[in-house]
C-alpha cells in the first residue's frame, strides 16, 4: 500500500473571470502545500466558471481558457508549486479549425475538459465523455465527446480521472477503470443542488468506488450562478464504498484527507470497451513512481450533516449572496408589505450580505390594513434593515384622472405602482432590487407582471408558499431571536389589492394547493394521473388551467435560486403559443 | 417511367392543438383529393405543432399524439380518403416504459416520427436520425434516434421518407437512399426562417437529390410560433437536382405537381451502413405496385421569388398575426412615439390582422416635440388606427412629489409611465401589448426595463435600426399610398426623455453602430477579430461592452420573430452572471 494526502478544493469560480479563477486556483493551492498534500483537485470548468453557456461558442472564449490554462500551469512553478500536481476543469477543444457553425461535432469544438498541473505544464488533458443534455443541461449543444481515460502514477498511486456526468452514466471511462486497474479515481464536478440530491450522491459514489474496485474522490463546485446553486458536499469513499471524508455544504472548504491506496504495477493497456459503443483510449503517465515515505495520518473530517430546512434555507442565503457580489451589486431593495414572504426575503438578504445592504421600502395603499405597516415595521426594527415609507395612493389617483381602471386591472395599478418606486430607487442609487413572489403564487399566475415581478432576482421563486411558513419558522428557532414577527407568519395571507382582499378568495388553501403544485410541475403528471393519485377532480381542472396560462408570466419572471427539479426556469422550458391544456 | 401526382401540404398548424391540427390535416387531404393526387405530405410534427418544447416530455402529451394520429388516420378513412396515402410528422415514443427521467435515450423515449396513413390506418411510421441541437434546436434533449428508412411502393414508384435535419448531416438515411434505390424521396421540415435561407435550401435539396439519385420533395411548414417564423418555401427537384416545382413563401399552399418516376422493381435491401457509425434498417411496403394509367400532366408551379425587404416585412407580419391569433387575442395595443420603430410596429401589425384592431396611444411629456404628436396622428389618419391621447405629466409629477429622482433615472421614470399605461388598458380591455424596440437598441441596452420594453410581442425585436429605415421606405412604396408618414422616417431618432435628447448623445450614428452590432451579435466574432474586419478600435471596446451588461434586459424582454441567426431568444443563451468582457 502507498500513503497519499489528498486536498478536495472545494471551491466558488466566477463564470468569465479567468483572472479571478487563476487567482483562486494558485492560493489554494498554496493553502494545499501548506498542509503537505500530494495532490489538489479543483471543480469541472473552475478555469472558466460554470456553466458558460453560449460563451462556450465563441473561439475567443475558448482561446482564453488555455491560454489561461499555460498560464497558471507556469505560475504555478513561478511560485514554487509545480511539484504539487493539480487536478482542475478548463474549456479546451478538439484540435483544427471549427468549419460548420454552432454544431459541435468535429475539429475546433469545444471539450468539457481536466488538465494535470505539474512541472509548470499542462502535462496530461482529458474531455468528458457522458454529455448531460436534460433538465438544466445542454452540453450536446456545447461539447464534443472526449474519449480517453488519463491515469498518471503519483508516489506510486494510479490516478484516473473522470469528469462529472461520467460518473452518472453507465458506460464510458469510469466503467473502463476496474478493468485496467487504478488506485484511486478523482472526479471534478459542477452538479447544482437540489433537496435531497445529497444522498443520491453518496450512493452513487459509493457504487461507482465498488465497480471501479478503488477509491473516490468527488470534489464538487460550491457557490451560486444565476438560477444554479452549487453546494460542495465533495466527498471521499474507499474502494469497499465506505464513506471517508465529506466537506460542508454551501461553503468554499480544502478537504484535505489521507488516503491508503494500493501500490499498482501492471503494465497500461492502451485501449479498453466501455460498453457503450464508444472506444476508450487509456492514457498514463508516470510523474512519480516511488510511494511517499510512511507518515502518521491525520484523521479524516466528515462534516455534519444538515436537517432539510437548514439546507435549504443556506441554499437561498448563498444563491442571494452570490447574486449580488457576482454581478457587482452592493445592496438590495424591496418592498415590504407586512406579509410573510416579503419577511422572508428581506431576513434571506440579511443573513446573505448583512442587514445594513438591506433597504425596504413600506409602500401602503389604500387598501393596506394597519397591521401590515405595524408587521413590516417591526421586522425593519428587529433586524436592523434600512426602511422608508411611501404612500401609493396620491400616484394611484394620478393613474385614475387619466384612464378608467376596474377588477384586476385597477389592482395590477396598485402593484406596478409599488415596481416602479422600486425600480425609479435602484435606478438612482444603484441597488438590485429583489422580487418577493413565491413558487405557488408564480405557478398559478397570481402575481403582476412589472408589478410584484419587478427586480433582478427571485430569492423564493422556487419555494412553495407552505415552505415558505416552514423556513420562516425554522429561521426564527435558530439562536439569535426570532428576525421575523409571528403576526406575519400566523396571518393569513392577502394581496391588499382590494377592501377585504384573501388569497383564498381566488385559491384554494396552500396544503391543498402546494401539493397539487408538486405533482403537476415538479413530477409532470398529467390529468388523470393527478385525479388517479388523490387530487380532486374539479381542483386539478381548475388549477391546472391557471398554472397552463400563466406561462408567458413566468418567462418574465427574474431568475431566482433553484432548489427543486422544476423551477420555471431552463429546466421547464414550455411554449408560449400553446393550446396543449392538461386541464381540457 | 410512371406518373405520379404529389401534393405538398404547407400548412399552420398550432402547437398542441390536435384537435385543429387534425381537422386541417382531413380538410388538406379532401383538397390534395379533389385534385386526384396520388400522395399527400404534411409537415414535420404536424399533428402537435413545432417545437412543442417540454410538452414532448410529458407521457400524457406523448401518448395524445399517439392516439391523434390513429383517431385521423380512421376519420380518413371514414370520411372517404383512406385509399390517398398521406405522409405526416407526428410525436411517437420507443417502445417500452420510461425508466430514467428526462433522459432521451433508451425505453419509452420520445421520437421526431413520420407516419404513413392509408386505409384507415398508420401503415408505416420512422423517426428522424439527426437531431439538431443548435441555435434553436434542443432536440437531444427532446428526442430518442430513429434508425430506419421507410419506402413504400406507391403506383410502382418508391417512395422513401426522411424528416429535416436528416437532409442536412452528411450520413443517416438519405446517405443510404442511393445505395437501395428510391424514385422519390419525400422529406417533411419544420424549418424556421432566417434571411436567405431560401436560397441554401435549394442548394442543399439539389445536392440531395443527385446523391440520393431520385426526385426530392420538400414540405415546410408555414406560420409563427412563438419566436420562430416557418416560411413555407416547399419545392420539388428532380434527380439531378432541378427545381420542377416551388410554392409559396409565408402562406399556406397545397402544391399539387405531377411527376415521372422510374418505376423500380429491384429487390429490397434490409440494412445499409449510412457511414456515421450507426445502421439504418430498409423497411418496406408495397401499397400498390402497377403505375397508374398515363394522364396529361398539369404544368409545374413555381411561385416568384420576393425580394430581401418584402421577404422580411411579410415574415414579421406572419409573426405578428400568428401570436396574436394562437393566443386568442383581439387587438393589439401600442404606444405612438411619433418616431420611426412605433410607425414601423404600427404598420406591421395593422397589415397584420387589419388596421381597426389596432389601438395606439400617443402618451406626450413634457420633452416631446411638437412633431413627435403630428407625425403619429398624421399616421393615425394615413391607415385609420384606433387612437387616444394620454399626457404623462401628472403622473410623473405624482410620483416625483414621493421620491427624487435625477438623470436616467428620471427618464426611466417616464418610460414606465408609458408602460404601465399600456399594461393597464391592456389588463382592461384585453389587447396584446405591442413592444417597439428594434435590435440596435436592444443589443446596446437602450431601452427602459419594464418601460418600453413592457409588452407581449416585440415585432422587430430582431430588426437592426438601418433595417427598420428600409423596411418603412419599402413598405411607403408599395402600392396603395405611403402607409407612414415621411417625416417620421427622415426625423433624426430621439428618446425624447430629456430636453433636446437625441440617440447620437449616447450612441454612434447607426450606419456605424449596426455593422458592428452584426459582426460582433450575429457572426460572433471577437474583438480582435472586430478591429482587424475594420472597427474602429475604441468603438469596438465601448460598444462591447455595453452589449455584454445589457444581457439581463434582453432576457426580460418579450418574444419576436426571428429573422437572423442571433435574434436574442433562444438562439443566444449567456448568462447574466459573468464576467468575461470582450471589451476588457
């Protein structure tokens, strides 16, 4: 056996930022050869960030990530770690000139691609080969497919390298590594979040240890980008599948482990089946052959895991704050009327960039009732939050002496009215406004376009309003004192749109209506199915009506963190022009 | 040789609407009867429209197609017309459950099928080989891989099918075609409009047709859906590639041609090497095997060519008329600016859906200029619009008594009035809210979220400001008298949100911004690349980058039809998030 300390970068890119990300790369490396590893591992495209989308396209782009590639291979020996090896995503491509466009297949295309670091050289480079092309993913419309398995020999460890969605797929390298043998295989990842995605992963690793016969060393990108959130959760197993070590979640970390790996010294086949269709070539290299001298372990750190309320809500927190630094913001608006969600979103604000970046904004109406002004009130003192008052009605009026308003489209006036105070404020001062409406109000189309819809990100537009309740409870149990005032939480919910205005006047209660939501958007069951599974007939053909019309609404809805299988974002793509009705 | 009478049904169809699309698909047929076709072909995905997006990925979805497709293959059959074989796109699936999710490989999984309906039945049906899943196309995500070539004997001649995309990638089962002998090869598309695509798709079908060694026929769809305008452009080509028939562009046309075709009596081949790594099975079906009696073939139709200008202003009309008829409005509403885009937008949609469903507003400020009011009611008058007048003062001035506002945004300011006015008459009365931005403006950031860009269809979202000059002069000369008012087209482009503003404060004039905007939009070109085609260095550094922080306002921006390879929809995904710079 062979002793290896291994160091999982845990890491947060920046998409474009090829300066930033070097940056990042060279001081954690630093910090790995600081604390003596053999070897660091860096997440799938850290060098470019991820994911690029159409950037990818664009040759200059491209041209940028190697050049940036060499040029942080040579820093790194500049700065004396070149003898540390580096495993880390960049975007390559396939060699000669692109002839055909946008298609990604042939020379020139793009790869979704790991280098080795070492020597102050790029010294091995491999391209995914399992392209995802669903829910979130369109990497068919990004990548060729790579084809070859690199296994370099560290202190007399095999080390194979796969990326990703490689993992996920049957076939391809990783179902070629049992039979040419290695000691440990490390995989860079950028896999967003989602409730529960975590245990899925864990089993999925530890299978793909036992198939491979070695150990496994899963290194996921954490932060957010746009509408994805990254959440670390990077992971060691050994070859039985045992956990070994497991880094935080929604936090940048340097899980540094030591690993007892078998010594190999078979001699390389060249090409192997992956059973898929497709030829694997194996590709080795040998940049040390002699174990490490025999040290005393550290022991390993497995993080604690979190209940689901806690994960969540971290998951908004770092979409939020991640949002506004990413994109060069350095406070946030919205609205406050006293309700539950827009609490929710201020004290998500708070935790994310802290409460004096936070300016609300109390916009009562004539329909507001007095309890809404005390409620946003209170929150404001509780949390220290930047507050002014401005009353609608004088502007509504003005609307009025100029055209004739009734029924919705006089409470739509109320709502555009308080979008664009918000708006004409983040214009003048330069903060990013941040829109409150939560996944069940956004589903059913009971909101206003460029009224409550105003803003540049959704921090709960994927958190049915029952979650909504659930998370605000959970926030204020944490230590600290409750942020959020319970007469918003226990209230029921209303627009103010209109005298005496409920939501449950135009929709059923939410823990009907929430797990009707579920079954028709996230898990896309039809009609019948829905009917079939308990839902009641007349509620299904009613809502999902609403939730059919509401599509061009959603379209325009700001981006907002991801946390479900379906967000209404580029994992629900739907036609506008539609005349499809699950509810005909 | 025997004679065959072939009728090319380029149709509308509405996405999702199987009911209306089967309708059309017996009328069209009774039509290709009664003027003794032998064969009928309908458009790609003709019974659920195109692209149905994520509808294909729902079961039920699917599995309506399925029966749609039996249901009028009987109602045919019923009604008379089983005994004229009809070539039709419909949405199938593989055999077998559905096991893995979103994933479009393996059981259960959604095919781009072509079905042959004859005596009351689906007698054959194939599914497309290559999937495009670039630009607009997504259809890896979408679609499992047909791996068959159907040809039928039909009056002694076969007739082999292929869908689309089939006909653009070398290989796949068009490659195969020569190999095993056709007399026709039948090809149903849905193949969206960009400028001069005609002519690269006659290109493209001659060359097919030589290699293939047969006659090709090409259906297309016609009609907007969502972003996309399908042209029609439907042709016949013979075995050696020339052009016998051709229809119609931007209209519905039944194209009936009589053709001689070699009447083929080899034995079938059951498999063919396409020479892409896959294989293609030869399925095949004898209808009727004896030619018909000789009869006096009618002469060929070729529709004339349209010039460039015509081609473009009648593809944004379709796009207008269509998304205001398949989403079931009315009327159209707009505001009237005096200047030449509202005009343009004007009269586009008056031509459209006719000029007494369109209400415009004109909606003065203080900064307006006198002609700014005369040129848009001289407009008015010139085509007989709908109109009112609503001045904005008072409610600028409302809202400014609440808040200070100072330079863009106090001109943001009176943009949003201007939307939130044509939002509430819309919510009102129910008009669709014609945007009028054009693409120069849009590409630069130069439009007012949720202020001009507030709106439901964005008719020349896709028109840089040069085009939107030539289009209005084009659309002056036709006959019937100028439809715009000349002083709106020669007038010198302001905002008019300032005192004396005019475009040229912020902006170069267009006839230097607009190349530079195509090299750097549409060819993605890098800006080395943009300074070595000519651009003025420090232009080119400037304009890049407003391009590239100008991308969350285009993603909020409504939907319009498609008329170049970038058109800031689907076609041109990039994250909000990013900082990679050109200009850097």
């Amino acid at each position: 056996m062979a002793q290896l300390r291994i160091a999982l970068a845990q890491t947060n890119p920046v998409v474009g930022d090829f300066t930033g990300n070097a940056d990042k790369l060279v001081e954690w490396t630093r910090r790995a050869a600081d604390r003596d590893a053999h070897l660091v591992v860096f997440p799938e495209l850290f060098l470019t960030g991820y994911p690029a989308e159409d950037l990818v396209l664009r040759s200059s782009f491209v041209e940028a990530s190697r050049s940036a590639l060499t040029a942080v291979a040579a820093r790194l020996a500049a700065e004396g770690l070149g003898g540390l090896p580096v495993v880390v995503g960049y975007l390559d491509r396939t060699d000669g000139d692109r002839t055909d466009g946008d298609r990604t297949d042939g020379a020139g295309k793009p790869l979704n691609a790991a280098a080795v670091l070492h020597g102050g050289e790029a010294v091995m480079t491999s391209a995914k080969h399992h392209l995802p092309n669903y829910g979130v993913f369109d990497e068919h419309r990004y990548f060729a497919r790579g084809n070859r398995l690199p296994i370099f020999r560290l202190h007399g460890v095999d080390v194979a390298i796969a990326i990703c969605e490689d993992l996920w797929q049957e076939g391809g390298p990783v179902s070629v590594v049992a039979e040419v043998g290695a000691g440990l295989l490390v995989v860079p990842n950028g896999s967003p979040y989602e409730t529960d995605k975590d245990d899925v992963r864990l089993e999925l690793c530890a299978r793909r240890a036992r198939e491979a016969g070695c150990a496994l060393a899963y290194v996921n990108m954490v932060g957010g980008q746009d509408e994805l959130i990254f959440d670390g959760d990077s992971l060691i197993v050994d070859a039985r599948g045992e956990l070994v070590a497991r880094a935080r979640r929604f936090e940048e970390e340097l899980l540094v482990t030591d690993l007892e790996l078998p010594e190999l010294t078979d001699l390389p086949e060249e090409a192997a089946d992956p059973g898929d269709g497709s030829e694997i070539t194996v590709e080795r290299l040998v940049l040390s052959a002699a174990p490490v001298e025999p040290y005393r372990p550290e022991p390993p750190v497995i993080a604690d895991r979190m209940d689901d309320l806690a994960e969540i809500y971290q998951a908004l927190v770092l979409g939020v704050r991640d949002y506004v630094a990413k994109n060069g913001f350095r406070s946030v608006i919205l609205g406050l009327s006293g309700g539950i969600d827009s609490a929710l979103v201020a004290t998500i604000a708070a935790d994310a960039i802290g409460p004096s970046r936070i300016h609300v904004v109390l916009m009562p109406s004539r329909y507001s009732s007095d309890h809404s002004l005390a409620d946003a009130e209170e929150l404001v003192r509780r949390q220290g939050l930047k507050a002014r008052v401005i009353p609608i009605a004088d502007i509504v009026t003005a609307f009025e002496k100029e055209i004739d308003l009734s029924g919705l489209a006089a409470e739509n006036l109320q709502a555009r009215v308080r979008g664009m105070l918000l708006m004409s404020l983040s214009n003048e001062h330069g903060h990013l406004v941040l829109t409150t409406g939560n996944k069940s109000e956004l589903a059913v189309g009971y909101s206003t376009l460029y009224g409550d819809s105003a803003g540049g990100y959704a921090p709960i537009k994927d958190v049915l309003k029952s979650l909504v309740w659930k998370l605000a409870q959970w926030r204020n149990a944490q230590p600290g004192g409750p942020p959020i005032p319970e007469n918003s939480i226990t209230k029921e919910p209303s627009a103010e749109l209109r005298p005496d205005q409920r939501d449950t006047d135009s929709l059923p209660a939410y823990d009907v209506l929430d797990p009707l939501l579920r079954d028709y958007v996230e898990r896309d069951m039809g009609r019948d199915e829905l009917v079939a599974a308990g839902h009641d007939p007349e509620l299904v053909a009613r809502i999902l009506r609403l939730v059919d019309l509401a599509e061009y609404k959603r379209r325009q809805y700001p981006p907002g963190p991801k946390i479900t299988s379906k967000n209404f974002g580029r994992d629900r793509r739907l036609p506008i022009t539609n005349r499809w009705r699950e509810s005909r």
